[in-house]
C-alpha cells in the first residue's frame, strides 16, 4: 500500500510539475503579440503589379498605400514576342495590375493581358486591372461598313484574361463603361486639374470645350471654377485632321482655358487655340487627362498660341515631351491611390468625385 501511495504522490507531483509553467503563461503576451502580426499580414494578400508602361506611375501609386511594387519578370523574346513570370506568392490574393496602353500600344496591351492570366492561374483572388490609359476608346462604335468595335473587344480581352473588375481614369465616352461584363469604376482627373489652375487666379475665366462632345465634362469643369463656358464647333474632315468652323460663346478679352480627355497630334488643340485668339482671347491655356502626344504633336505644341498645356501622368511624357517649358505635368498617383485602397477595402469610390 506504502509503494501504491508513493508513486501515486509521485504522478501528482508530475503532473503538478508539468501543469505549473502553462499557469504562468495565462496572460499570454506573446500570444497576443502574434496575433496583431497576423492581422497586421492582412496586407500581404494586398499587391500590387505593373508592366512596363508606366513603372514610375505605379511606384508613386505604391509610395502612396506604402507598399512595394509586387516582383514580375516581364521581357521579351528576340522576336519580340512577350513573356511574363510573376515572382511572388498571390495565392489568395487582391491584386491590382496597372497599365496603361500607350504607344505602343498593342504590347503594352499584350503585357497586361498575360500578366493577369499568370495572376490568375497563380490562383489570386481577385484581379483589378488599374488602366489609367485605355487605348482604343475611340473605335467605340461603327460608323462606317465593316469596322470593328474595338473597344469592346478590348474589354472582352481583359475579362477573358482574368480581369475580375477594372479602374480606368477618363473614358473617351462614359458610356464604353457599357462594353465590360465586369464592375467599373470610372475616375475622373478634374480634382486634380481643377485644383492647379485654382491657385493660378486666371482672370476672366473662359473654359472651352473642343468640340461639342466635350461640352459636358466643361461644363462640369466650369462650374468647379466659377467660370463661364464657350464651345468650339468643328468639323473633322479625316482621320486626325479637323477643320474649326466657329466658337459659340464670349471670348472677347478673356482668358481661355481649353479643356479635353486627350491629345493626340494636338492638331485640332491648336486649331481651337488659333480660332480663339482670332475671336479676341487674351490668353489661351489649356489641359487633359491623357497625354498621348503622337506623330507632330509636340512640334505643334511649340508654334501653338497656348501659353501652357497642364496633363496629368497616366502617359509617360516622351524625352521630346520632356523638353517643352509649356508642357506642365500633375500627378494622379494619389487619385489612383486612394481608389484602389477603397476597392480593396471595399468603400465608396464615389468620395474621389468633386
């Protein structure tokens, strides 16, 4: 009975042993430590990628949400074919893919294109294309016989690829919003535009629409700066080429601030700035979303009346872009930021509107 109750005295005291050191670690301080960490790593299944379009947008963008920009090999073969290797974990993932399809823009398109399909099949969660730039908005319907609808096969690409939503920045038309199968969010440039001539005080202000297509985007444009508005009619001869008939509105004496989504030659902007100081204009500004500055563009530029021509950085400006003193660019990355911070938070993106 004796040798019985020893070693049961025995097991109690092991037990005991062993039970002391989990009762000391009821407040569990290191445990709580690990599970902020591991909330905190929420984020890792946060990335965001880019192609080669527009790397310094998207590294702003990046410094913005205080991020690095996710690790992708994008090359190309010596015939030019593109390859694409995502470098990092995505499973499981909210991925946003920025790139803008800018000259030139097939390749830039296929870079977006298959690095979404190498998101996909790397099993992320969610793919956001960001395209600041969307190229071919303006095929966007067919008006002569047996032309394509670019633009909405461009979107079917996107969504075949893996696209599960998209982020684009100043539509040509609104409405190519239609063309996608796949939720939008369509941003606007005019706070950040807005907010720049704000603080130059133009006198007698005149905001000008190029054409009456963009008569609503300046008029909205017009009201945000308490200024009056005035509408150049045109008619386009051909492709790229158009000829100014008439601006429907006082100038007289005024300051002119042209406003567009994108200039491309910039053939019809100095046109436009032509017919306004014919018309008594005293000064002629003028800006856009895209910059896209194409063929004779930045030689027109330079013999244009325009004193300056403010865009924003969803294209990347060319060297002989670079050179021009009139040429002012304003940065969107914070725009684009806060956008993609609310979608991947899943809040309102319509707060970004003014």
């Amino acid at each position: 009975m004796s040798t019985v109750a020893t070693t049961a005295e025995k097991t109690i005291v092991e037990k005991t042993t062993v039970f002391q050191p989990v009762a000391e670690k009821k407040p569990h301080p290191d445990e709580k430590t690990e599970r902020k960490a591991q909330r905190a790593r929420v984020d890792d299944r946060f990335k965001v990628f880019c192609g080669t379009a527009n790397e310094a947008l998207c590294d702003e963008v990046c410094n913005f949400l205080g991020l690095t920009r996710g690790l992708a090999q994008v090359t190309r073969f010596k015939d030019g074919e593109a390859y694409v290797q995502i470098q990092e974990n995505v499973r499981g993932a909210d991925v946003f893919v920025m790139q803008p399809t800018c000259q030139p823009v097939d390749m830039h398109l296929m870079e977006l294109l298959l690095m979404m399909d190498a998101l996909k099949r790397a099993s992320a969660r969610r793919i956001t294309a960001v395209i600041p730039y969307f190229g071919y908005a303006r095929q966007d319907r067919k008006d002569k016989p047996r032309v394509p609808i670019s633009s909405k096969l461009v979107a079917d690409l996107l969504t075949t690829a893996g696209a599960d939503r998209a982020l684009v920045v100043d539509l040509h038309a609104p409405q190519l919003q239609g063309f996608f199968n796949i939720p939008v969010d369509h941003l606007f440039a005019s706070p950040v535009l807005v907010d720049y001539f704000k603080k130059l005080n133009l006198p007698d202000l005149t905001v000008v629409s190029p054409d009456a297509g963009g008569v609503e985007r300046a008029r909205f444009f017009a009201k945000k700066m308490d200024a009056a508005l005035a509408i150049v009619d045109k008619r386009r001869v051909e492709m790229n080429v158009a000829e100014v008939m008439n601006v429907i509105g006082d100038v007289q004496g005024r300051t002119c601030l042209i406003i567009d989504d994108l200039i491309d030659t910039a053939g019809t902007l100095v046109k436009v700035a032509q017919a306004l100081v014919t018309a008594g204009a005293n000064t002629v500004f003028a800006c856009c979303t895209h910059a896209v500055l194409s063929g004779p563009a930045v030689e027109n530029l330079v013999d244009s009346p325009i004193t300056e021509l403010v865009v924003t950085d969803t294209i990347p400006l060319s060297e002989a872009a670079r050179q021009v003193s009139k040429i002012k660019v304003r940065s969107i990355a914070g725009l684009i930021g806060r956008a993609i911070q609310s979608i991947h938070e899943e809040t309102s993106v319509s707060r970004l509107f003014i």
